[in-house]
C-alpha cells in the first residue's frame, strides 16, 4: 500500500509516470497500471491519499477471480469420501484414481 500512496503523492506532485517508476525503482509497466486503475475509480487524488489503508485497498483491489470457486475443486471434494472407502479396501492402490485409458500405460 505504501508503493501505491508514494504513487499517488509522486502524482499529486505533477510527476510523469516515467519519472514516478525510476524513483520509486518499479517498472514504468507498474506506474501506468496503477495509475490507469486509479483513474479508473474517478476520485481525485487527494481525495484517495485520505483514505485509510483498508478503505485504499477496497478500492484498487476488486475480488480476484482465482478465489472463485472451481467447479473441479467442487467436484473433488464430493469424490474425497468415496476415494477414502475405496482406499480402505483390501488390496486397494491408488491406480484406481487413474482414468482407466492413463492405467493401461502403467500395466506391464
């Protein structure tokens, strides 16, 4: 959160992204996509150096979507209990995780 406030001031200050980037030792990349999310927000920028920490982060940072749920990893998790059981049988590996077309390689 500090890189993106010193961003904001460096702005505040009139400073071109280029220049924000070699003083701040980040990519000019870093600076322009920081700066595009913030006027993307349509506040001043003022008005966002007075926000708290929390409140700036709400702001920049929206739901990433890897914290989505899968549908695999949904699927996975009702399988687990019957992978268990499958697992607690006499003579049982964990071939029988292997799609049977995969298992045919592994017999000799």
């Amino acid at each position: 959160m500090l890189q993106i406030r010193r961003i904001l001031q460096q702005r505040l200050n009139g400073k071109s992204n280029r220049d924000i980037a070699k003083e701040l030792h980040i990519s000019r990349d870093t600076v322009n996509e920081y700066v595009k999310q913030l006027t993307q927000l349509g506040k001043a920028i003022g008005e966002l150096l007075h926000l708290n920490d929390q409140e700036l982060s709400s702001q920049i940072y929206k739901e990433h979507p890897s914290t989505l749920t899968d549908w695999r990893y949904t699927d996975l998790q009702q399988r687990i209990p019957s992978f268990c059981d499958e697992l607690k049988k006499p003579h049982a590996t964990r071939m029988i995780f292997i799609a049977p077309e995969t298992a045919q390689a592994f017999l000799y």
